[in-house]
C-alpha cells in the first residue's frame, strides 16, 4: 500500500510536511511526492525511491526547497507516481491516494470511449489516481462525484484532494486503509499511520470511518460525509504492513503482535533452546511467545538496514531476493547445535524464507528449526491493495498445485486446520521449505490479537470472503 499525509498549517506547511511523509517510507518504494498550496497556485515535486530514500531525494532539491505555501499534501506510492495536479469541472487540486482498483481497466476502457484522455500512463496501464479524479469528475459537485467513484470502483481507495478551499480527506468505503486525524494547535494533519505526527507535536483527535469525509481548513475541520458502520480495515497492517508504534481504530500494532506471540506459544509444545523473530516484523511476535512460554529470545539473524528496503515491497521478485540475501547476517555462535522456534509475520511467496534465511540457519550450524508465522496461510491474492496479484505467487497455492497437479477446485479443506488435507499441506510445505515443522497461527487467534470484533476486519486473503463473519 502507499502511504498519504495533508496538512493545514498556520504557517508554511513545507517541513512538517516533509517529515510526516518520510514516516511512511516504510509502506512504499516507488515513488516520493509533495504538492503545496501557496493560496494561489499548486505546485509539486515527484521523485523516484527506487534506488535511495525520500529524504534524500528532496532535501537538496532546490525545486523543493523554493516551495511555500499553508497547506500540501504528500505521498510514498508503491506504484504510481502521485501527487498529481488535475482540472476538474470543479476546480484545480492535487491528488494522492493509497488502495488498489481491481476494475481499473475496465472503467479506463469505457472513460476512454466516452472521450476521456488519460495523461498519466505506466506500463500500458492508467494512474489510479487520474482514474479517480475522472470518475469524480462525472459527478454533478465534488461530493456527489467522490460518490460516484465508489459507486464504480471494486477493490478500494483512500485519498487527499488539495485545493482552492482546503484539503478534503477520504477514506476508502470499508475502510480497508486507515485515515488518522491530528491537530497541533491551529494545524491540522491527517495521515496513513499515526506513527508518523508523534514527534511532530500533534495529539490524535479521530479515526476517520468508514466512506468518512473530512474538509480540512485554515479555520475549521467539517465533516462532509458521516462514516457508516460496516468497517473491514485491512488485518494484514496489523500483522506486517503497519509500523509497529502505529495504531488503527485505536489498537497499537506493536501490542497485536505481541499478543498473536502469546496465541502462537500457547498452542505449541516444541522443545527448543531459543525463539528468535526473523526481521524486525517478527521480533514482537518472538518476545509474546517468549513471555508465554518462558522460552528466551536471541537475535541469531541481524539485519542491516543501511540501504537495504523492505523485502515484501518491491515489485521485482529479482529486487526482493537480493534484499533477502544481503540484508540479513548470522550469528553463528548463537545458532549452532540449537533448537530454534522462528516467528515470521507470514509467508507470502516463500522464496526468501526457503533459499536464503533458513538456509544461512542450516549453514551455521542449526540443530532443528520450527517456523511459525503469525497469520495463516495465504490463499488469496489481494483484491483491495496493491500487493500479491496471482494464486501462482503464493506459497501456499503454488506447494498445493505442485503436489496435487493443478489449483484444487474446493479449497475448502486446506482452510481448516482440523481437517486431514491442512495436515498432509503442511507436510508438503515442510519438506519444500526444509524446516522440522511449521504450524500457522490460526484464523481465530489473529483476530482475537486486535481486540477488534471479527465483522471490522478484512482477511479475505486468507479466507476468499470479503467480510470475515
């Protein structure tokens, strides 16, 4: 998912700005981009993340550097360039936004036949974010268009429009990613994780819900649309896309993990000498397993951040498995002839967990090796964000087809833990991963972990079913 920021400031918004966007690095690594408002015109500045951060792509831009203004929006994309400025029939803005569009080509094929050009166009595909601000541009006011827009869209959008009266936020209609609002005196922020105001001097002041509509201005904050109730916030931000000082809905990332930690330990009865969490995403989950089983935790993996981004993030399966290989070193001493318990927030594809961290485990000297992820197996290619796009790029589906010949129809069965084909699939995915054993933290326990009711959450990638009860 990418991660997006708007704020209303007393005075230039330009620095705060700035920071709160890089606090979402963590979420993207495509594209950096700012739009600022100076009360007459908007102007921005994108720039390529691919290869080196967002602070130092535009803290010696002099393009940056020269912009002012009381109000700007700024985003890390995880795929297409963003902000972009747009002429609407209601006004000029600036657009960012975060989710993914599963009809996207569909709804640009027909704009197109009824005479829209796209502007913006990568890999043979439209900017989500111009695909928006067209639909909207279909509606009779700004407000009956963003209505329109999710009247259109299958998957999801939440997203900021800048402009002439102020910057209008807009959560996703299920809320599948979160809007946070804060203030710092007279300014206003709203933000993707709320990690990324709190050493900026801003106090929480809303959750936003879901279809919620804000109008931020120098003056006040107006609630456009009211939230509805049916909320289903993406589970997977909990278990590994989320940082762990952020919160949604109120609930703290680092405490669900923790706590799904605890769950994974109280289901399990190995005999191990350590529990140690691959990544920093797993570390929470290894201290909660720890605190319940009294197994100690140690670090025999560490990795080294400088210049290394998320694994998960890339697009290129090329990019993330060099990332896997050269971000994470042994600590022989700590490894050899131990009995080791491996809390990971999850396998996606399983290529970097099979060839090259538990490998370098086995290399140094390893005696057993029990992985336990902290969600379950995922089955489902996400539909709502930007992320897994096939059933052949899961773990889980691609060990099902190579030992069963094809996709099995009913997949049903390889849901439940209980039944005797989720029992023979774990034996498969244990021998391909070459691991003593491996068990998934179960559905229930996960959700239980949020302290949110189970009907608020999204796991369709691990369900097929886009509400959970």
């Amino acid at each position: 998912m990418s991660g997006i920021v708007g704020i209303i400031a007393k005075n230039d918004c330009k620095e705060t700005l700035f920071y709160a966007t890089d606090y979402h690095s963590h979420l993207g690594t495509e594209y950096g981009g700012i739009a600022i408002f100076d009360g007459k015109k908007i102007t921005k500045k994108i720039h390529s993340i691919a290869r080196a951060q967002f602070k130092s792509r535009f803290y010696d831009d002099i393009d940056f550097l020269n912009m002012k203004g009381y109000a700007g929006i700024g985003v890390i994309s995880d795929r297409d360039t963003q902000p972009l400025i747009i002429r609407l029939k209601f006004g000029e803005y600036a657009i960012c936004g975060t989710g993914y569009i599963e009809n996207q080509n569909i709804l640009a094929k027909r704009l197109i036949a009824e005479g829209t050009t796209f502007s913006e166009m990568y890999d043979g595909r439209v900017n989500q974010c111009e695909l928006v601000a067209e639909l909207i541009n279909k509606g009779k006011d700004l407000i009956d268009g963003i209505e329109y827009m999710f009247s259109q869209i299958q998957g999801s959008i939440s997203f900021l429009l800048l402009g002439q009266e102020g910057i209008y936020a807009v959560r996703d209609k299920y809320g599948r990613t979160p809007l946070v609002l804060a203030t710092r005196g007279d300014d206003k922020i709203v933000v993707s994780e709320t990690c990324s105001f709190k050493n900026l001097g801003f106090e929480t002041r809303k959750f936003l819900g879901p279809g919620e509509i804000l109008l931020l201005t120098p003056s006040r904050i107006e609630q456009i649309k009211k939230p509805h109730n049916d909320l289903r916030i993406c589970t997977f931000l909990f278990v590994y896309t989320g940082f762990p000082a952020s919160e949604y809905e109120g609930k703290n990332v680092e405490e669900f993990r923790e706590e799904s930690g605890r769950f994974i330990a109280r289901r399990d009865n190995v005999k191990v000498d350590m529990v140690a969490g691959i990544a920093d995403s797993g570390t929470a989950y290894a201290h909660g397993y720890s605190c319940e089983s009294g197994v100690p935790v140690r670090i025999p993996l560490l990795k080294y951040t400088p210049g290394w981004a998320r694994s998960y993030i890339p697009p290129s399966q090329q990019t993330r498995d060099l990332i896997a290989l050269m971000k994470q070193i042994t600590a022989d001493a700590l490894i050899k002839n131990k009995k080791i318990v491996i809390t990971e927030d999850s396998i996606v594809r399983g290529t970097q967990l099979k060839n090259f961290l538990l490998v370098k485990l086995w290399n140094a000297g390893a005696k057993e090796i029990h992985v336990r992820p902290a969600c379950p197996a995922l089955m489902f290619p996400c539909k709502f964000l930007f992320s897994t796009r096939t059933l052949d790029e899961l773990f889980a589906r691609r060990i099902l087809k190579e030992n069963l010949g094809k996709h099995p129809e009913d997949i049903t069965p390889y849901l439940d833990p209980t039944t005797k084909e989720y029992k023979k699939m774990l034996r498969w995915m244990e021998k391909d991963l070459n691991v003593t054993s491996l068990h998934y933290q179960r559905l229930e326990d996960m959700i239980a972990a949020t302290g949110l009711p189970g009907e608020s959450l999204c796991t369709y990638c691990w369900t097929g079913k886009e509400k959970t009860v």
